[in-house]
C-alpha cells in the first residue's frame, strides 16, 4: 500500500512537471521571438543625476501654495472630457500623489524637498478624504485614490517617532482604500467611465490598466499593512486575466474582449499598457507571469518605442497608430522600470540603460516630462513617472 501511494505521489509529480513544461513551452511560442532593441550608448551615472535633479527642481517650482500640484488650464480649444468641478479634483489628486512619491524615491535628503513634502503631506490629509465621483458617467477619481494610497504609504515612512502624524495619514489611507474598493465595476476591476447607466456602484466595462494600477497600488499598502477583502482584489485579477491574450498584450477594456485584434488590442496597441498589468499579476503571485514574460515586454517596449512615441503630445486621444494615446508613454516606462526591479539582479543592467538613454533624450528644456496635453496636469504627472523611472536606472 505504502508502495502504491509512493508510486501514485511520483506519477502525480511527474505529470505536474509535464504540465509545467507544456506551459512554459505555450507561453514560449505565444511570445514568439520577441524584437530586440538595438544597442545604444549607455547614459552616466551623472548625466541620469543630473536629469534627476532638473526634474525635481521642476516639481519644486511647480507645487501649488495649498501643497498640491496641477490646475484646471482651459485655454486651450481642446481637452478631454472633465465634468467640474469632481473631474479636477480628481486630476489633482493623481497628480499630486505620483508628484509625492516621485520628491521621495528621487528627491533625496534636500531641505527643500522634504519641506515640499511636508506641504504636500497636510494637503493630502485635509483633501483626500473629500474626493469623490465627478458624474454618474465619469469617476476619474479612481486615479485620484490608485496613487494617493501609494503616496500615503510612502508618506508614513517619513513620521518617525511622531504617533500622531502616523495615525493621522493612516486614516487618510483607510479611507482611500474604502472609497477604491466602493467604486469597483460591477464586473470586478476599475475603470473611469460609466456609459452604460451610471449607477452607485459603476456598471462601466473594467478597464486592464486601470485595475492593474489598483493592484499595485494595493500591493504597497498590503506590504504595509492594510488590506483590502480578499474577494475585491480577486475580482479585479480575473478581471485582468480575462483581458489577457496568449501573447500578454491586453485589451484595452473588457469591452473589447470579442475584438481582440482591434488595433487597440494587438502588441503595439498594448505596448504601454502589458508592463503595468504583467506587473500586477506577477505582484498577486501569477506564476504564469515569468522573468522571461517580463523580458520579453520590456525588449517589446524598447525595440517597438516609435509606436509609443508617435503618439507622444499628440492632443487627441488614441489618435496615433495602434490608437495609441499619448497618456501611455511615461506610464507604460514607468511601470516597465517596476518589472525590471522584478528581474534578478544580473540581468537589470540593459534594460536600465534602454530606459535611461530614452527619458534623458526626452527631458524638456525646463526640467520636465509630458506626453499628452492635458490642462495644466502632463507636466508634472510626466516628470513624476520619468522620475520614479529613471531613480530605478541608478
């Protein structure tokens, strides 16, 4: 009997290696060979130091009195939809919450970063916790709370021995993590749009990079600390899983899922988008999400840049090849430069080079990054991500 058992326990292991294997293997020939960036003179350590520090000082000069940072710029004839005045507090608040955690990871041990901080830590614990849903139809406020839990996260780290200052940015963090969970689709997931019937709980199509930068988020402050039900988080993952095609593009929305091969959709389309949601599987414990998926994307992201970057600054969105919007390009580098922290460390090196040599050659004559217009927001949302990316680069 014990023979038996032990017999029937090898044949079940050797069947789990077979089905190991002929996973990798269909993972392997979904990806096909994956295009490889060209090679490129490596930036210096000071030429990367010396973008960082123009960045920050762009994001000092911009940060508004009240600690924040964006302002509703309507000058110009076109801007995306943004009911007022919800839509540009939530602008606000994503902006505001990339711009804190970009002053931490890159803006060191200078007086004045830490007294922006400061300025921006009681912004956020006095203004957060009013933020709410613009519309029955548009709750961009979804980005507002997926970055103020990072930033918050980030922002407790700084309290020290100061009890109360902790709690205080605790609760704040609570809260965004109450009102993300009570503005999930019905479907699982998150998006920022309701064009179906605009009821209290969102019956939009989940969109796979908006859930996915949930999750990251999410992930932050779990390591932290916090949880989010279980259940939540779940929903959101098979949201994403049920986006995901065979080569780990994406689909833009899940309401594109039966048209897999609109434009949107196909490798170029997701170019900006696969890193993110890679990213938030591989965090949630997706074993199928392997460093060679992670690999193979950011070879993708560097080798196929031109599609990301045609529609760079481009003022309409998904405008570009592939419907492309501009929005994606220092989004989709930043998340790039999370899943190459995910790699060993032996194997960081070239991608950190790809990604540097691209944000150094793109930095404006002021200090700043951007990609889409976007009322008095890109600048500083786009130095943010650049500069989160190009700390990972050191």
């Amino acid at each position: 009997m014990i023979g038996w058992v032990g017999s029937w326990v090898l044949i079940g292991g050797w069947a789990d290696g077979l089905r190991t294997v002929a996973a990798a293997e269909a993972v392997a020939a979904a990806l096909g060979a994956s295009p490889k960036p060209p090679p490129i003179e490596a930036p210096t350590r000071k030429q990367i130091d010396e973008a960082i520090a123009r960045g920050v000082d762009f994001l000092l000069q911009r940060q508004n009195p009240d600690g924040s940072w964006g302002l509703p710029d309507m000058r110009r004839p076109y801007q995306v939809t943004a009911p007022i005045p919800g839509a540009h507090h939530a602008f606000r608040a994503g902006t505001s919450g990339l711009c804190i955690s970009a002053l931490i990871e890159a803006g060191g041990d200078r007086p004045d970063v830490q007294k922006s901080l400061d300025r921006a830590e009681q912004w956020a614990c006095q203004t957060l916790p009013r933020l709410r849903r613009a519309t029955p139809d548009v709750f961009y406020n979804s980005w507002g709370h997926i970055y103020s839990i990072a930033a918050l996260v980030q922002l407790r780290t700084r309290c020290g021995d100061d009890a109360a200052r902790r709690q205080r940015i605790d609760e704040t963090l609570k809260q965004q993590m109450e009102l993300l969970e009570r503005y999930e689709v019905v479907d699982g997931g998150w998006a920022y749009y309701d064009f179906e019937i605009g009821t209290k709980k969102p019956a939009g199509s989940s969109i796979s990079f908006v859930s996915a930068a949930a999750l990251v988020s999410l992930d932050a402050a779990k390591q932290a600390g916090f949880q989010m039900d279980r259940k939540t988080i779940d929903r959101a993952i098979e949201s994403i899983n049920r986006q995901r095609k065979s080569d780990f593009s994406y689909c833009y929305g899940e309401y594109l899922k039966y048209n897999p091969m609109h434009p949107v959709n196909r490798p170029a389309g997701s170019l900006g988008r696969s890193q993110c949601c890679n990213l938030a599987l591989r965090l949630w414990g997706d074993a199928s999400v392997t460093d060679e998926v992670l690999k193979s994307w950011l070879d993708r992201l560097y080798a196929r840049n031109g599609w990301l970057d045609i529609g760079r600054k481009r003022p309409i969105p998904h405008e570009s090849h592939f419907a492309i919007a501009g929005y994606f390009f220092y989004f989709g580098h930043y998340y790039g430069a999370r899943c190459i922290e995910l790699l060993p460390q032996e194997q960081r090196a070239p991608y950190q080079v790809q990604l540097a040599r691209i944000l150094i050659d793109l930095q404006e004559k002021d200090g700043s990054w951007w990609d889409f217009p976007m009322y008095d927001y890109h600048q500083q949302y786009g130095t943010a991500f650049a500069l989160m990316s190009l700390a990972r680069c050191r």
